[in-house]
C-alpha cells in the first residue's frame, strides 16, 4: 500500500486506529476455545466488529510463534481474511527484526511476501544493511524503533551522545540515519507515547514521516495529548495502536461488541483532529 | 545447559565450532530436493557427518520463517533430532528478537520451551525489560548483541557517547550494562570477528563472558586471529561460528563429507589453543 492510499483511508475514516492482534490464547473467552482453530476465530471476531473504525491491524508476531506452527497458520489466516475482506485495511507485521543483510532479505521474503503484510517493524542496531532489505519493494514500508514507550528505553535510547552529536540521544541520531536511507513514502517510525514534551520535539524533527504509537491505553499513553503532538493537519502521519484495550474489553459472549465500542471510542476522538 | 556442561563439552571435544544452520532451499544439492523435507534431510545429514567436531548449533531462524509452516516444522524436527542424538550440543536459536517485556516473555517461550534451545540471540536496543524475561530459566542463555561483524555495525554501534561515557563506543556501554543485568552462567555475548584490536580490547573488558563469533569464513575474519584474542586457556569461553563455509563446502551427493572436511579443518586450528 503507498503513502497516497494509507492516507486517503486514514482520511475516508478520520480514523488513525491501528488495532494490536497481541492475542493470547489464555485471555480469549471461554466460549472461543473449542473452536478448532481459537486465536483465528477470536481475531476475526474482533476485524470484523472493529474495521470500521481502524485503518490498520498490526499482529505481534512473539504471540503466534509461541504457538508453534499452528501459530504461523492462525497468522496466516487472518492476513489472508483481511487481504480479501479489507482491502484498505495495512497489514503491519510486529516482529522487530534486525540482522545483516542476507538474513535480512530472508525476512523481508517472510513478512512482504509469504505473508503479505505492508509492512515489518524492525531494530536499527545492526544498521543499515540490515535495514535496507526492507526498503526495495514497491509499497511495502519499514517501520524502525526509534523511541519505544517502556522503561528499557532509557537503557540504550536515552543516553546522550555527547558533544561532537550535539547531545542528542541515541533514538535522535539513529531516526535521523535511517530517515537519511528511505523515503517518507517507505519507512515509519515506532515512537513511544509516554512524554508529550519528546512526541512534540520528534515531529518537529521529522515532519512528513509516520510514526506507528504504541502505548495508548494499556501502556499508558493519554490519546488526545498524543494525538495534539503527532497528529498532522488533514493527512495524519500517525498510527496509534491499542491493543489490549481493544482485545480484552470485555471477556464473555460479548468481547466483539464490547471492542468495537472501544474502538469507536478512540475513533471519536481522532475524528476531531481532522 | 549450564555453564559448567558447556565448558566440559569443549574441553572434551577440543572445539569451540558453532555450526550455522542457514539452510537455504537454494543451495541444497539436487539430489535432496525430492525429498519430503529437504530442509530437514540437508540439516540432518550436515549435523550427522559434523558434530565429531562441533559444540553448538546455530539455526538462523529467518531461513526457517521465510518457508511459512513448512520451515517451522523442519526447524522443530532438526532441533529434536539433536536433542535425542546429541544431548551434548549447545543449542542457539539465531533469532536476535527484541521487545517489551510481555513480548519478551512470548519469545522466550517460544525459543526455550515450544523449539527447546538453550539460548537465544537478542537485540539490546529496547533495554532491560527486553532482555531480562530470557534470564530467569534455569541453564538457558540470552546472547545478547554487542559489537556485530558487518558493514552497519558503523551506523549504531560504533558512535561515540562522548566524554560522560568517557568517549566509549554504543556497543561498550551497551555491554556493560546488559552484563549487569545477568551472569557469566546465564548471558553471551555476540561480537563481530573483522577487527582483532576490538577483539582484545572486548576480551580485556569481558574476561570470563561467552561470544558467540560470528563471520569466520564467508563474513571474513580470520580464526587463528580470532582465537588468538579471545580464547580463554582451557575454558574457551568462545563459540566460533562457521555457516556458508561448511554448509555449502560442495554441492553434490559428497556435501556432507565435504562439510565434515571442513568442520574438522576448523576444529584442529581450535584444538592447538587448548
């Protein structure tokens, strides 16, 4: 999906909701697991009661590997459900990959082709050639960590850099590098949402890229402070993810309509940024 | 495994070869093709005809990933063929995940309980709670990224953090503090094998932590050198990783005699160091 497209949806919708497939087998309801295959049928559930008001859906890839090949298969089966029911909808793959560049190439081949997603989230530690797999193929995009909401972040991140960088911190030099080898039209950034004062310093920075948000809801991001820091006029440039508070709003026969009130919630509040 | 095993293994077999499992469907001989898992049939016949020589194995998860299901299978088939055969070898998934604490958890079950390794590759660049889940299973390891082998390793790791850090390197800060988090018994480190100075310098800083060393062979370095800055008297403390160069040593019905050649030519370098 290119930039025009991912936009004219965001716009279509006045909607930036990005909803978090972070589904875990011991949290869907009772009622799902008899199915023969739970986790598809409990993420279908949840597409079809939220599409309306979300323009992309982002699996966290850790929760289907975990399940073995059954995982890969259930991951499979919702991309392929939402491909031919969404078409609209961009397919975020959460798997923060980073390796050199002949394994990075086999990880693009994994997410853009034998799963077709838009795009992969990845770490910049390794650098560029592991990066730049990512950046070659015709509206797929590259979504690189930059400044991640958890408390880690001020392990490496947050340090500063010193003098001859002008004390910027980590995240700061590594978003500038890895802008410097794509395009806005192919690499996103993940940055966290837990300091207004850095969401405003970062989009200042980068003014025409987007920016993937995790950490509303669960992880403690406020949606209205966020979105009057990132959001840009008319086009967005942002994802915001929720994903637990969409998921598990409600744990009975009830889950799907219960998600989709969230996420109509959240919806509402984005609309008033257009 | 814990450290004390692992250490017996090398002293025992005078190696500290890692074999790299980046089986590419590409590169397997012809004559395996029609086989129901070629993959597996490769990886089996590799492992047969090397583990005389070899102290770990390495399976670089993005060449598994990258066949859908398929690959994960015959991931999950190669692994319990060494666990039942060869209960001595040290286990790696080269996977270099990285992510918040929750995730983190998801992976570590993942790659220590549905695959059953003993270790995991790991990328530092979102912090402690990234890391700390792969720490708390009795005898399994995460092997943490510090200085890699190729060309981007300069566009991260290699910035300066200036006077505050005393002009260090990313990737010594970021070892230093990834050492504080765990033990000797329960963290490796991955350092890149293409300059010996930081080679020493890195064993000078880290004496009694594990590297898993990639890129002798194929990524360049060169193994007497390497030895010669990094091997421990006695323990090793060392795992030298060899993929291409052994995999694909030839590409005929001789290929695992020919990968057995050259598992025992590096083995035999490692052997005078002890």
């Amino acid at each position: 999906m290119n930039r025009q497209q991912l936009i004219h949806n965001i716009q279509k919708k006045k909607s930036v909701l990005c909803v978090g497939l972070d589904t875990d087998i011991q949290k869907i309801p009772a009622h799902l697991r008899d199915h023969e295959d739970p986790i598809f049928a409990f993420n279908k559930e949840i597409v079809d009661s939220t599409a309306d008001f979300a323009v992309a859906y982002k699996p966290n890839i850790a929760f289907y590997e975990a399940e073995g090949t059954k995982g890969w298969e259930s991951l499979h089966k919702i991309i392929t459900y939402l491909r031919e029911n969404y078409p609209d909808i961009f397919l975020i793959a959460d798997a923060k990959r980073g390796d050199i560049g002949n394994t990075a190439e086999r990880y693009a081949q994994t997410f853009y082709h034998t799963y077709q997603f838009h795009s992969v989230t990845l770490s910049p530690y390794m650098g560029k050639d592991s990066i730049e797999p990512f950046l070659r193929d015709q509206d797929k995009w590259a979504i690189v960590l930059g400044l991640t909401s958890n408390q880690g972040a001020l392990d490496v991140q947050m340090l500063s850099l010193g003098k001859t960088y002008n004390n910027q911190h980590i995240y700061q030099k590594v978003m500038q590098t890895v802008a410097s080898w794509g395009t806005t039209a192919n690499t996103m950034f993940v940055v966290g949402a837990t300091n207004s004062e850095q969401l405003a310093d970062i989009r200042s920075q980068f003014p025409e890229h987007f920016f993937l948000i995790p950490g509303v809801g669960a992880q403690g991001g406020d949606l209205n402070e966020v979105l009057h820091h990132t959001f840009v006029k008319n086009e967005g440039l942002v994802l915001i993810n929720s994903s637990r508070g969409i998921l598990y709003a409600a744990n009975d026969q009830n889950f799907a309509m219960a998600a989709r009130k969230e996420a109509q919630k959240l919806q509402e509040v984005m609309s008033t940024f257009f």
